[in-house]
C-alpha cells in the first residue's frame, strides 16, 4: 500500500552546521534526532552542497549512461571487495527474493593513484573510468569531495544528536571509504518479470547516505507500519537516510529504513529516472559495538560487534 504524504518525511535547515552556530547546532541536531528516530530519512536544506555542482555531475552522468554499451561493459565492476565499476541492468538484486534491479550504475570511490595504494592488488582500491571521457572523471571526483565535506558536517550532527562527542563518528571515517554511486533507471521497454521492479525493497548498510534524485519520482519508503511513503525530489534539498551500521551503533535508536524504487506509472513508463548517491561507511576496522549513551541496564545492547568491513562484504556478497 502507498501513502502519498512525503510530509512525513522532516524538512531540517542544515545552516547552523555550515555556518557552526552553535545554538542553533544543538536544535537541529534534536530535530536530526527525531528524524532518524522515526522516520529513518530526512531532508536537508541549506546543505552547503552547490546546486551547480549537482546539476553537473547529473549532466554527466546521463552523457555517461548514453554511451555504447560495450565501452560500459569494459569498466564493468568484477570483485565484491572493489566495488568500483559498471553495472549493468539486472545485475544486482537488492531485494534478495526478487528478479534482478532494472537500472544500471556506475560506482566510485576515494580516487588515488597507483603510487598510492601500497597493496599488492591495486584493482581493489582504484576506480574504473571510462576512455576518452575526462570530464566526466573530473566532474565526479569532484562532487565525490564535495560529499565527503558535506557528510562530515552530518556526522557531527548526528554526534551530538546521540550525546557522543561531535567529532566521534567522523574519527571512524578517516579512511573515507565511501561510494559514489550514479543511477539510471531506463524506460520501461517490455513487462517486467514477476516481483520485479527499479530497484528492490532493501536498507543500507553503512551509516549513512545522500541521496540526489531528478523530479520523475519512485522513491518509496517504508514506515513503521509496513506502509509505503513516497520521497519525491524537493527543490535545494539533499535526502539523507541512516544505514544498518547506524542502527546497530545505536541499538535500534535511529532506524535503517527499508525503501525501493518503483515501476514508473503513466507518462513516467517512457521516461528514464537518474539519480545520485553517496554512501557512507565506517573505516574497515572500525569495530561497531553499542555507543553507551544508547544501552542501559533495561536496554541492553540488541546487536553482537562487528567491523565495517565484515559487514558490508556479506552484504555485497548476498546482493550481487
């Protein structure tokens, strides 16, 4: 059942973290609080993320989508540890139970150099680009840095949000181990299989992640009832949602969300939908064990420890 009432999804004014008001962090972080108590997903305004920055990488990105499928093809991601590269449409499963995903994709992380990397298999860690298109690794690497700057300023928030220092969740991610993730779902061409749809119901598995998305619509997200929300694109908001480690980190305080993309109704069949992600994971060895202020002696910890690292391989190995 969908409930069209995005307005259960929070609006937060983000400035008191960018301009560091402190007064006005304390507010919203309570407000964060709240958000991710509840609901699990929030938008975020005033952000600090330049909407001309955003407008670029999707142009590159539909340019990059627009290209022959075998130039796709010979980038495509190839190991579960990388997690860099094409990915074509249906590969991946994000609802285990269901068809594979219509959408394709194309995953980055942290750009680095051969020189660099001081592993003796540099594939793991060095991102797969497309020949001949050096803007389009420009534009991407740089907006990648712009997340990173934009999700350190959310860590902070979320911090103080769970009574822990402010710089507490950031000092887990100083690897930035993180994934930039371009999305193009295409039009809709023939039946979908049975069960199939954009993307599979699913949550994430870091700690956090923002979402860009065009104004095609077919994000849903599940609430605590079992029902089913849309999260349509809002005009200068980013969409940010907690992950499974965020959950586990906090025992259950903020939640880690189901959401999926649906199949596109009336005029939207033929159109195509792109949208942005950039998702957040703790360092490798970053054990995620219950923060203090989230456990007591009537609410003990819900969840065994576990490295980020082990997490999100098992996660990838069943979704792929």
């Amino acid at each position: 059942m969908l409930v069209d009432a995005c307005v259960e999804i929070p609006v937060i004014d983000f400035s008191p973290f960018v301009t560091d008001d402190l007064e006005g962090k304390q507010r919203v972080a309570q407000e964060i609080y709240r958000a991710c108590h509840q609901v699990g997903f929030l938008y975020l305004t005033h952000h600090g993320i330049p909407q001309e920055a955003i407008a670029h990488v999707f142009d590159q990105s539909r340019r990059f989508f627009a290209s022959p499928d075998e130039e796709k093809q010979a980038i495509a991601w190839s190991n579960e540890m990388s997690n860099r590269g094409y990915v074509g449409v249906e590969r991946e499963r994000l609802d285990e139970t269901k068809p594979g995903d219509l959408k394709e994709a194309f995953n980055v992380g942290k750009e680095v150099s051969v020189e660099d990397v001081g592993t003796e298999n540099p594939a793991l860690v060095l991102n797969q680009w497309p020949a001949g298109q050096d803007d389009f690794r420009q534009a991407v690497t740089e907006f990648f840095e712009v997340c990173t700057e934009a999700a350190d300023r959310i860590f902070r928030a979320f911090a103080i949000a769970l009574q822990m220092p402010e710089s507490f969740i950031s000092d887990k991610h100083q690897a930035h181990n993180y994934t930039l993730r371009l999305l193009h779902y295409p039009p809709l061409a023939t039946s979908p299989k049975p069960g199939q749809i954009r993307a599979g119901a699913h949550s994430d598995y870091g700690t956090l992640t923002l979402l860009f998305q065009d104004n095609v619509g077919g994000l849903e997200v599940q609430t605590t009832t079992g029902e089913w929300i849309s999260a349509p694109s809002i005009p200068d908001a980013v969409l940010i949602n907690t992950g499974d480690l965020t959950q586990r980190w906090s025992n259950d305080v903020f939640r880690s969300t189901k959401h999926r993309v649906a199949l596109p109704q009336g005029e939207n069949v033929g159109r195509d939908r792109y949208s942005i992600a950039f998702f957040c994971q703790p360092d490798a060895d970053a054990e995620i064990v219950c923060l203090p202020s989230c456990q007591s002696p009537e609410n003990p910890p819900r969840y065994p420890p576990v490295t980020s690292g082990e997490y999100l391989l098992s996660r990838l190995q069943a979704t792929y």
